[in-house]
C-alpha cells in the first residue's frame, strides 16, 4: 500500500498556509490606490511665485482631505517675505479636463486694509503652473476680473 505525501493529501491554498504574505499585498494594493487619490490634487502642494497687476504674491499651499473634498489651503506673502494673507479654494475638474482650483483670499491687515477676494485658475499641462483670475470684493460689491499666473518654484 502506497501512503500518500502530507502534502498531497491535504491540499491547502496558498491564502490558508500565506496569510501574512496576502494581507501584506492586499494593503499594499490599497495604500497604493489612496496614494494615487491624494496625488490627484498634489501639484497644488508647495511654493508658487505669483504675478498679477498689483504685485506678486508667493502662495505656499497644501493639499487636505476635508469631509472627502480636495481643499487647496495656505498663506501668500509679498515680495520680502511677509504675510499678507489666507487662501483656500477646492480643486475641481472644468469642462474642458483642466484641473482648477477656485475659492477666496483674505488680506490680513489693522482693521482698515483688510480685504477680501475671490479666484479661479486653472493648472497647466506641465503640471507646474496656472493661469486664471482673481478679484477683490467688499461687503457691497466685487471688482473686475484681474488675470492671475503663476510657477511652481
């Protein structure tokens, strides 16, 4: 009589006799898939020189995940490095495919110069810069369009 191997008689799937080895890849997979997600807004991250008709502000921005929407948050300065101001905008997808971001800015000042504004940009396909508008409001009305680009620096 031939006595079969242990092996043989009893097969076993790899899921049973691995179970470390398939969690590790299933949340491989899954880290992998949200990273992905988060770098769908991710160009918006760091530091970006500004012009428009007033001056040119240095945005530094990040990325949050607020109640599952894209929140593009930060601060801009002027040209010697002091803070003007708080931005925040989400970042969508327009008509044509671009990716735009489009929110509000607050200037911080004494009392008396503090303002606020609204905006719209759109990233370029080179990932690393925008173009678009902004423009400052008051509690009664909203001034003209002013055109808004930007670098990633």
């Amino acid at each position: 009589m031939r006595i079969p191997h242990p092996r043989i008689s009893q097969p076993r799937t790899f899921l049973v006799e691995h179970p470390l080895v398939v969690l590790t890849v299933a949340f491989t997979i899954a880290f992998l898939a949200l990273a992905e997600l988060a770098d769908a807004a991710d160009p918006w991250s760091g530091v970006w020189n500004t012009q428009h008709r007033f001056g040119n502000p240095q945005l530094d921005l990040a990325v949050v995940n607020q109640d599952g929407e894209y929140l593009v948050k930060g601060s801009f300065s002027d040209d010697s490095g002091e803070r003007l101001g708080f931005i925040r905008g989400e970042v969508s997808q327009s008509g044509q495919g671009d990716e735009v971001w489009a929110g509000s800015f607050r200037n911080i000042g004494d009392g008396s110069s503090e303002s606020r504004g609204r905006f719209s940009v759109a990233l370029q396909s080179d990932q690393a810069s925008f173009s678009g508008w902004y423009r400052n409001c008051s509690s009664i009305s909203c001034s003209k369009r002013y055109r808004w680009t930007g670098e990633h620096s």
